[in-house]
C-alpha cells in the first residue's frame, strides 16, 4: 500500500476515534433518515390526494349530465399535477407553485393553491429535506474533518519530519482526500442505503416514472459537492497560519454558500427580470383583450364575410354566431399561449440568472441539479403548465367542434351527454427522462464539473506550495 493509503487509515482512525465525530455523524444519518421517511410519507399522501382528486373530477366530469357543448367548455375541469416519486428527496419549488389548473372556455389560468399556503408558520420557516442535509449539514461535517486536516500538522510540528521521511505532496495530499472521504462514507453509504429503500419502496403514482436514472443522478451531485468541499477545506487547511484560522474561514464560506447566497442570487435574479404577480399578469392580459371587437362587433365582421360568400354555401345564417365564437377562441388560445410563453421565458431567465451565480458558490449549481433530477424545478412547473394549455385547447376543440357540426338551426339549444364528454381523454402527464432535466440544468452541471476541477487544481497547488514548519 502506498504512503497516501498509510495517511488516509492514520487520519480516518484518529476522525473515527474521536467522539464527538461519531455523535455528530450519528445525529447528522438519523437526521437525513427521519427525513426521508418523513419526505417520503407527505409525497406519498399528497400523490394519493391529487390521484384521488383527479379520478373524482374525471367522475364529475362524465356525470354532469346533459348540456351544449360550450356550456360544458364553461363547466371546465380541473387537472392536478401529478407527485414526481423524488420530490421526498428535494420537494424544491414545488411547496410554491400551485398544484392544479382550472381549464374553462376563453381563459387559462395558472396553477392555483400553493401548499406553503397551508403551511404552519413554523414549517413556512423551512423544513429540512433529505436535500438541505446533502447540501447544508453534510458540507459542515465535512468543515469539521478538513479544517485541521493539514494545520494541524503544522502546528504539532510534525508535517516537516513527514515529509523528511519520503513522502511526497501528492501522496500527502491523497492521503487527507481520502482520510476524510472514509469516516463521511459511514455517514453517506448507510443514508443512501436506507434512503433508497424507503423511496423505492412506496411504489409512486406513476409505476413508469423515470425514478432510477435520477436517483441516481442526484446522488452524482450530492458527491461532488462533497467532494468539493473536502478539497476547499484541504485547500484552507493548507494555506491557513493555524487551525483556528482555518475553521474561521471554512465556517465563513459554509455560511455563505448556505445562507448568504441562495437569497441573494434569487434577489439578482428577479431584479435583473422581474415578473409579474399572478393579479398583474390576468391584468395586462385583460387590457389586452379589451382592445378586441366586441362580440357584437365580431359577429357583424362574420356575417359581412358570410354574406360575400366566404363560407360554404351550405352553411345557414344561424352557425355565423359559432363561427364567430370559434374565432375568438382560436385568438384567445393564441394570446394566452403567447403571454404564458413569456411568463415562462421570464422565469427561465431567473433560473438561469440563479445558476450564473454558481460560479462563486458551488451550492447553488448543485442546488439546481438536485431539483432537476426531483423534477421540481422551474422547467418541470412549465412542462406540466404547457400540457395543461394543450389539454385545454384538446378539450375545447372537441367540444366546439361537435358544436359547429350539429346543424341545428338554434345552435346553442343543442345538447350533449355523456358520450361527448367520453370523447375528451383523461389528464395524462408524461414526466420527461432524465436527460431532457440535464440538458435544461446544462449550465448548473457545467459550473459543478468546473468546480470540482477548480477545486481539486486548488488543494493541488496549496499542498504543493504550503509553508513547511
């Protein structure tokens, strides 16, 4: 075995000896485990509830009896979105964005009840997730292992007969890496074990969810910020006067990366591309539409265009007010897949704002990785917006067809029941693979990688360039 492995077993053993490592290790795996199974046992009620809630809407649906089709279009209905299996690990902005969408004729709405607003005024405080433990606790053990890694061999005077004995930077350097990685894989690997478990085994809602592939890729993310910050305590370690110097430093940057720049990178972010409230958006959408012809107005243009023999001769002065009504469907479906396009692009542009700010605080990119890989970012909240807007124009293309197509001479008497409304498909949401998460977190992935290089460069050079006393 080289000298690094001799260090390495040297280092783990003395981490390992000392008590109060092994009590903040057993505090820091119940912790991460009660989370777990506490994030694992809410998703899995909440996934019942909106599954439950979403078989009684299609019930209500089906049931509601017989009415003209755009009636029924008015009626609406509600589709919820669905649980993702891995929002126990990271519930990220699912606790702040609603959770169903109200589909009706000549609006669309945004998701409504978000579940922070039930919350206890404790919980709103913040909870903690198996996420916020990888990113938050785990790194200040890993502070804990690494501030005296190398200072202290400094300052008990034995680092320089160390090296006078043979052995070289880059095995001293190894050597520390993996002294602190063995006592953190105690911690990591039962956590992980258990973890698993406890998610894989409450089947999620959806038994095709891609769960496996993010799993996996969650944990990818949650070692490599910790290995990043096993080299950054390396790197202060090496570099600092002493021991308390180090700690200083390193607590300083944990605290930071932490506290300090989640808030204010989401503040750059939404000060650099403010959005709208929900109010103000349903305002200036509003004002949009208030500038149309009025629906008398737009009859009158449809009749001008019947009577110049646009239509088929066929077709009776009757159905002009049903074409009337499906053009100004088809306008009002193109305004709101324009406005809600740019809300979106706006929130897009705050999310990757959030992750340019990675490039000083690598807990940031590994934070917007963790809620890719949950499919609880910003980019899933948009995919499930966009197929809520394609199962509403579905919805109302059927029903205002059927409608176009009766021939009745009185159009709006005409009446429908249950077969039509089976015509309109259950909700269905496909959550996308994995990748497609990556490929939108591209830029968080790169900052990450960057990082872990950047920092391993550093710990590199320090050790080789420290002072020897």
């Amino acid at each position: 075995m080289g000298a690094f492995w001799t260090i390495a077993v040297k280092d783990a053993t003395e981490i390992w000896r000392d008590g109060r490592f092994r009590w903040a290790a057993g505090l820091l795996l119940m912790l991460i485990i009660a989370a777990v199974a506490g994030g694992v046992h809410n998703q899995s009620q909440i996934a019942r509830q909106h599954a439950d809630a979403q078989q009684a809407e299609r019930d209500v649906w089906l049931d509601k009896g017989d009415m003209n089709p755009h009636a029924a279009a008015h009626y609406g209905a509600f589709v919820f979105k669905p649980v993702q299996p891995l929002s126990a690990i990271d519930p990220g902005l699912d606790p702040f964005v609603g959770v169903f969408v109200f589909l009706e004729a000549h609006k669309q709405q945004l998701a409504r009840h978000r579940p922070i607003e039930d919350a206890t005024p404790t919980r709103r405080l913040g909870q903690l997730t198996p996420a916020s433990a990888a990113l938050v606790l785990l790194p200040l053990l890993v502070v804990s292992l690494t501030f005296s890694s190398v200072a202290a061999e400094r300052d008990q005077g034995t680092l320089r007969p160390l090296l006078a004995m043979g052995v070289s930077r880059a095995s001293l350097l190894a050597g520390k890496a993996l002294g602190a990685m063995l006592p953190l894989a105690a911690v990591i690997l039962p956590a992980s074990a258990v973890g698993a478990a406890i998610v894989f085994w409450n089947a999620p809602a959806d038994p095709d969810a891609p769960i496996g592939v993010r799993a996996f890729g969650m944990a990818v993310v949650y070692l490599a910020h910790a290995v990043i910050w096993i080299a950054i305590g390396i790197t202060v370690s090496a570099r600092a006067r002493s021991q308390g110097a180090a700690l200083v430093v390193l607590l300083a940057l944990w605290f930071a990366n932490a506290f300090m720049a989640p808030p204010l990178a989401m503040a750059a972010a939404k000060w650099f591309d403010p959005s709208p409230s929900a109010l103000e958006f349903a305002a200036s959408i509003q004002d949009e539409k208030d500038t149309w012809p009025t629906w008398d107005q737009r009859v009158d243009g449809v009749m001008e265009r019947f009577l110049e023999g646009e239509f088929e001769s066929t077709m009776a002065p009757s159905n002009v007010e049903v074409v009337a009504l499906l053009e100004s469907e088809a306008d009002e479906t193109a305004l709101y897949d324009r406005r809600f396009a740019e809300l979106f692009d706006l929130y897009a542009k705050q999310a990757r704002t959030f992750e340019r700010a990675a490039i000083v605080a690598p807990t940031l990119a590994a934070r917007s990785l963790s809620m890719a890989f949950a499919g609880t970012d910003e980019a899933h909240d948009r995919q499930f917006a966009d197929a809520a807007g394609r199962y509403r124009s579905a919805m109302l293309t059927t029903l205002n067809s059927e409608l176009a197509a009766s021939g009745r001479v009185n159009t709006f008497d005409y009446v429908r029941g249950r077969d039509l409304w089976e015509q309109v498909p259950p909700f269905d949401y496909d959550v996308p693979f994995a990748r497609w998460a990556l490929a939108e977190r591209w830029l968080s992935a790169a900052v990450l990688a960057l990082w872990l290089v950047a920092a391993a460069v550093a710990a590199a050079w320090s050790v080789a360039t420290m002072r020897v006393e």
